[in-house]
C-alpha cells in the first residue's frame, strides 16, 4: 500500500548537518491500466460465495489483529476455513477472534510471535499443526508503508533494517516453514501483500520499495519452483487502504528528523486526499478467491 493515511504532521526542528530538503524530483501518478478497476469487494470475490468451501482446510493470517489482516482472518472463516491468527499480543487478537466466534464458529487458533525471530516459523508451524492441522494456505500480511528520507536516517539499524526484515525475511522465513508439508501434500497457497513502493520508484519509499521489490520478485521466482508440485505463489498489492500508516499500540516515531519538513512530503500527503480508496473486503475478498477457485 502506497498510503494507508495520513496523521497530522509533528514539526520537528532538524537535527544539525543534515543535508536540505531534496529538490522536485519527477513523480508518475497515473495509472494507464486498461484492466476493469474495483475499490471494493465484488460478487465474484464475496467470500459468502465460498460459505463452506474451505471445510477442513487450515489459513495462517499474519498481522491479524487490525485492517486487512483481520478482514482476511474473518473472510476465511466465513469460507469455513479453520484459521491462526497472529498478531503481537494476545489482548489485540481478541476482537478478530470474538467475531470468528460470533458469526461463523469455525476453529481458531491466536498466536503472539516476533516473525524475524530465528525459530518462530518453525514453531508456528509446529503449533498450528498440532491444534488445527496440516496449513493449506498462508497469507503473509506485510506491515504498513514506512515513509521517511534515506539521507536523514541517522541509524539505518533503529528502524530502517528492521522494516526491511519485517517486510522481506519474515514472510519469506514464514513461506520456507510451510513449504515442505504442502509439498508434500501437493497442495497449498502462498500469498503475501506487496505495495506501490515495490513496482515505482518516487522519494522516501525506499525501505519499503527494496522490501516489497525483493517480496514481488521471491513469488516469481517461488511460483517456477512449486506450481508443477501444486502450490501457487501470489504476490498482491492490496491498494490504498484507509487506516493507520503504523499500529496505533507500535512504538515507531514516523517523524524523527524532521522529515515531514520535506517540501515532497507535504506533496504526497496531499496527494493522498486525490486517491481512490480501496477496502479491506477487495483484499481479503481476493485472497478467498485465490486459494478456492
């Protein structure tokens, strides 16, 4: 997602020696794609058209616990898939799973982990196996737009590297964990959220950019390998969804250095209120589709 939304701007003084805003850089907005558009859930991807088509079949929901992870958690239990949500604590999975509960009553499973962590693929595999089943279908939800100029990271380690682990090693890490059962089953979908950042280039997406190029090119790379062996690899930009740009409960300042200073800064903030917006319901809607038809 290029946008999810914009705060209102802190105005930070500049930190001293750091170099001026960057001059205009040349930004394409449009988009000349002749393909018929959707900003929201259609009845061809209404996952009430697969009610009961996913019985007996396991989804991995990554960041489920608010906007298009938790509307792809409720959408596979609407399909009546048993689904593991996974979020970062227990306390912010209860309202996805209070409403999985409700409305469908299929199984569930909440899982709190670090995804960069060495062996938390491993044990969620682990987990999910042992309490709902073999996984037929993971969908990696990567975290938010991380906008911010590259001159002006002082620490490329405090936030930068991090994003880039949490938007390209964690899925990847994640897919490797749950390769070796589907292909042993012949069976399975792999899905994971790329964004704008990832196809176009414009200033301050870099981190972003670099993660969700590298995500995009994995699935390519990944669907010549497994397809003959049944498992189909997707990458998808979800579009623009309004929410926050970071979890509200995360500890990440947006602005650190000033940069919303950043006369182009300004420019994209603007630019978001032109935007055609796109719902939850068209991603988690799309990835039902995915792993059904």
């Amino acid at each position: 997602m290029a946008f999810q939304s914009f705060t209102p701007f802190n105005f930070v003084p500049d930190p001293p020696d750091l170099p001026p805003p960057m001059t205009n850089p040349r930004i394409v907005w449009e988009n000349k794609a002749t393909l018929t558009r959707h900003r929201d859930t259609y009845s061809f991807i209404d996952p009430y058209r697969f009610k009961n088509k996913l019985r007996e079949k396991v989804a991995v929901v990554t960041l489920a616990h608010r906007g298009i992870g938790k509307a792809t958690a409720i959408a596979f239990a609407q399909a009546g898939a048993s689904v593991c949500c996974i979020g970062p604590s227990a306390q912010s999975l209860e309202p996805v799973l209070r409403d999985i509960k409700e409305k469908y009553n299929t199984p569930t499973l909440a899982l709190t982990a670090d995804l960069v962590e060495p062996d938390a693929p491993a044990h969620i595999v682990t987990l999910v196996e042992k309490h709902l089943g073999p996984i037929d279908f993971l969908i990696n939800i990567t975290s938010a737009s991380y906008l911010r100029s590259f001159v002006r990271e002082q620490d490329i380690m405090q936030d930068f590297w991090p994003s880039i682990e949490q938007n390209l090693r964690a899925p990847i890490a994640l897919t490797h964990a749950v390769l070796p059962s589907m292909i042993a089953r012949n069976t399975g979908v792999i899905i994971s959220t790329t964004s704008i950042p990832g196809v176009l280039q414009f200033p301050f997406a870099s981190c972003h950019g670099v993660a969700h190029s590298g995500l995009l090119k994995f699935h390519h790379h990944l669907d010549l390998e497994v397809r003959s062996k049944g498992i189909f690899s997707y990458a998808v930009n979800p579009g623009p969804i309004p929410s926050y740009i970071h979890d509200p409960d995360g500890k990440f300042n947006d602005d650190p250095y000033g940069f919303s200073k950043e006369p182009w800064r300004m420019e994209l903030a603007s630019k978001a209120s032109e935007m055609e917006w796109a719902s939850v319901g068209l991603a988690s809607g799309t990835f039902v589709a995915l792993c059904t038809e």
